[in-house]
C-alpha cells in the first residue's frame, strides 16, 4: 500500500537537508566581507530555494526572547539571526554545482529554475497588487514545489521515473504518476516538509487548497502553473488559460498581461547562469505561436474556438466537468491522515465517491453496496452531472451471473471499452446495459476480509473519449485507498455493515 510522506521523510531526509547552490555559497563569502553585506543579502539569498529554506528554518527554530512573530521574509531573519548566525547557514549545507553535477542532480536544478521563474512572476504581480510584502510572496512561490525539490534531491531515480510517466511514454497526470512511484504526492510532502522546516505561514497557506481562490494565495499558484507551462509551450490552451486567470485578477487586459509575463520571464532568465539550466524565456522565441484566423476577425493565440451548435446537437450534450487535482489531493490526504474518531463505511464511501466525481472528473459515480443476502448490489452513495431516478437508485440482481456477478468473485477492477466492448458487453443483461445508458465505463470490486463489500462503478454517461488511462490509474489509486482504509478500521466497518 502506498507509502506515508512522514515514513518517506523518516527513511530518506534523515535530517538532511536541500542543497545550496555554488554561486550563492560563494556570492555570499564575498558579500559577508564588505562593510554592509546586508544590502544585497536578501537579492543572493532569494534567487535559492536550499539557502533560503534553510535561512527560514534556522530563524524559527530560534526562541526570542523579545520577538515571538514567526519570521516570514529574508530581512526579517537577516535582523533576528545577525551576521555571523547568518554566515553559518549556508556552510551547513549540501553544495550543488551546475558545472560539475552529474545527470542525477539536473532535475533537482530544473526545478530550482523553474521555482525562482515563478517567484520572480509572484513578486512581481505581487507589486502590482500594491502587495505590502511582495517578498514573502517570493518565498512562498519559490518554495511552493519542495516535495518535488526533495524527491529530486534524495531519490533522483524515482523523480525520473514520474517524470517519464508524466511527459515520457505513460502520459499520466503529475498526481497520479507520484501516487504510482511514491504512493503520495509531492504536495503532501511539501506539507509535510513545511512544518519539519519551519516555514513562514504564507508557504503553509498556499499548500492548503482551501486559499485557492484567495487573491495573494491564487496569484502564487497561478505563477508556478506559468512558470511549469513555459517548459513546455508558451502558447498552449493551458497557458492561455492561466494567464487570463491572471489579468482578471490584476485587472489588466489580456494582451497587457502577456506583455507583463513574457517581461518577467527575461528578468528570471538572467539568473540563468546559476542554475545551469536553459531558462523558460528561450522558448518565447523557438516555439512560434499559432496563425491568427483574419477570417474571423482574430483570436487569442492558443484560444479554442467554440462553434454554435444545433438544437438537435445540443439536445443530446452531455454537462461536461473538468476534474479538479486539488479535489483528487484532498482525498487521498484524507485517506493517509490519521483521525480523531474511527471511520466509518458511509465515510469513507462518500469521500471516495466525491474524490472520483470532482477530482478525477468522472460525470456519473456510485458506489453500489452488497445486499445481506449477498444477492444483488443496491447504490449507496452517487454522485453525478445529471438527474436520473434509475441510475441514482438502480438495484442489480447478481443472478443469473453475469459481468458484475465476476467481479465480486474477488477484488478486481476493470475499464470496458472500445477495444474490449464486444467481449465485455455480451456479459451484461439488457435491462442493467438499458440503465446504465453508458458505452465506456470503469468498475472496480471491493472487499474487506475475503468479503465482498460492495463495487464502484464509474462512467461519462455518453461521453466515452472522457475515459482513459490517466482517470483509470487514478480510479484505481482511490480505489486502493478505500480498501486499505476498510483495512485499517476492519472492526468498526464490520459493526457498520452489519446494521
């Protein structure tokens, strides 16, 4: 069963931390020998995620005797530690340089690259928001992908192998391919890795899904989505999308705002020397953005154009829904955290149900419970895109056998569809194909004991391309975490199905 990011901290980080790059060790001995090393302090510090991490962790794990607000930007730490504290700091660290690291440590100096890209972006709206410390912005979008930072740090090989999954030949979303290599995400290890470290409270806010939408939390968030985009193309829909998201927010147009962005990438892209890495802003020229329709008076480089349909189309439109990784994150963070009280069957059931609806993005999801009798399968819990009566409160009879009657044979799940539809689809009555309504659909059996429990069953209604790997594998993982949770709290969950 999946890995706990405290386990992962406990056999890997070993007290250890993320390393500081060789131009700040070295920028910083020469600064510290000048009359007024403080003046430039924060700009050698800010531009490295090890140094300044370790900066904020030594300043809050100070005990002052006159100060108890936790210390929340470079200058603050800077005043409360003094100089030769301050000194200190980067000679306990691990060293990295670009110029002699071996392959196994690029990763890690991407993502130092791409982390200050959106630091530098998030401090600079910050400016424009009138932000009263755009330099706590900066280090919480800097710091925002430390999860990642640390995979890459400590086990660069199963970094690699997400990363293969992700953009390689696996094709999975960034959560799932983690769920699959680690059995946690890298956020839940960047929580984790906030309170070890002691991070300022900002780093703590932006790490909870909850802030999303607040403007300062929204603005972070949105710059390192920017900022990862860059690294594959400037002019995709994704981060068209993002940077309206971000001219709303700043009330500038959209064309103002590409101008704001593509200016802050060449300011980051100065730094680029200091972690060897090509920065974002190369590609502003070698991915050439597409031709513009005169036809229809222009668009949006990267932006879908919508075409009106007929009634007769529109009458059969399926309600379509994004899925949501925030929502996915949420659920399996529910899962992995410890509770005050013992869960419950309905509990846990409903959270999974949620998960698959709103975080995988799947239209119609329910979980159908095993009568007493063992007989028949009856919907529990749904959660769905539409109303209907027969699919929210369908009862499957599991004689005379058929395809589900299989699957609660033993735990199993399985992914009808295109290429397996004619095997599958001979094995189901008429009358259960007539209520499901659904070419394309994801099941997966769940048992406690040896005993089956009860199924999930999953589809997008008549939208059967919105099923594929990625919301397979990610069904699957909560799936898992559904049974080890079952598991973990078997006695209760029995008592709760026998009533």
């Amino acid at each position: 069963m999946s890995e706990n990011p405290k386990n992962w901290i406990k056999q890997w980080l070993r007290g250890e931390n993320l390393p500081a790059l060789h131009k700040t060790v070295t920028d910083l001995d020469a600064l510290y020998r000048k009359d007024d090393p403080f003046e430039y302090l924060s700009d050698v510090i800010h531009r490295d995620p090890g140094v300044t991490c370790g900066v904020f962790t030594r300043a809050n794990s100070v005990q002052h005797q006159h100060f108890g607000m936790p210390v929340t930007t470079i200058e603050h730490a800077a005043m409360m530690l003094g100089l030769d504290r301050m000194k200190s700091i980067p000679e306990k660290l691990p060293v990295i340089d670009p110029a002699i690291a071996k392959d196994d440590k690029k990763g890690l100096l991407a993502v130092y690259s791409r982390s200050y890209h959106a630091a530098i972006q998030a401090s600079a709206w910050a400016r424009l928001r009138a932000d009263m410390v755009p330099w706590e912005v900066f280090s919480a979008a800097l710091l925002h992908d430390l999860g990642e930072m640390v995979i890459w740090a400590f086990q660069p090989d199963k970094a690699e192998e997400i990363e293969d999954l992700t953009h390689g030949t696996g094709h999975q979303s960034r959560e799932t391919a983690q769920l699959h290599v680690l059995g946690f995400t890298c956020h839940a290890l960047s929580v984790e890795l906030a309170q070890l470290w002691k991070l300022p409270l900002l780093v703590h806010d932006v790490l909870n899904h909850e802030n999303a939408d607040k403007p300062r939390i929204k603005s972070i968030l949105l710059a390192n989505r920017i900022a990862r985009a860059a690294e594959q193309d400037w002019y995709s829909e994704k981060m068209v999308s993002y940077i309206e998201e971000i001219a709303e927010l700043l009330h500038l147009s959209y064309s103002e705002m590409v101008d704001v962005v593509h200016q802050t990438a060449l300011v980051a892209a100065n730094a680029y020397q200091i972690f060897g890495i090509t920065p974002a802003a190369a590609y502003l020229v070698t991915t050439p953005p597409p031709c513009v329709n005169i036809k229809s008076g222009g668009s949006i480089p990267g932006k879908k154009t919508v075409a009106v349909e007929s009634a007769t189309s529109a009458e059969h439109q399926e309600i379509h829904i994004e899925p949501q990784p925030q929502v996915l994150e949420q659920t399996i963070r529910w899962f992995s955290e410890k509770h005050d009280k013992p869960l419950t069957l309905p509990a846990i059931m409903k959270q999974a149900v949620q998960g698959m609806h709103k975080g995988i993005g799947l239209y119609r999801v329910v979980f159908a419970a095993c009568t007493p009798d063992q007989t028949g399968l009856r919907a529990r819990v749904v959660c769905s895109t539409e109303k209907s009566a027969e699919f929210s409160h369908f009862y499957m009879e599991l004689q005379p056998p058929h395809l589900f009657t299989r699957l609660m044979e033993k735990p199993t799940s399985i992914w009808v569809n295109d290429e397996n539809r004619d095997k599958f689809g001979k094995l189901l009555p008429s009358e259960i194909l007539k209520v499901l309504d659904a070419d394309s659909f994801f099941a997966s059996s769940i048992f406690l004991k040896d005993r089956p429990i009860g199924m999930f069953y999953c589809d997008c209604h008549q939208d059967s391309d919105c099923l594929d790997e990625v919301r397979y594998k990610e069904f699957q993982h909560v799936c898992d975490f559904v049974t080890a949770a079952m598991e973990q709290f078997s006695n209760r969950v029995d008592v709760q199905i026998k009533k």
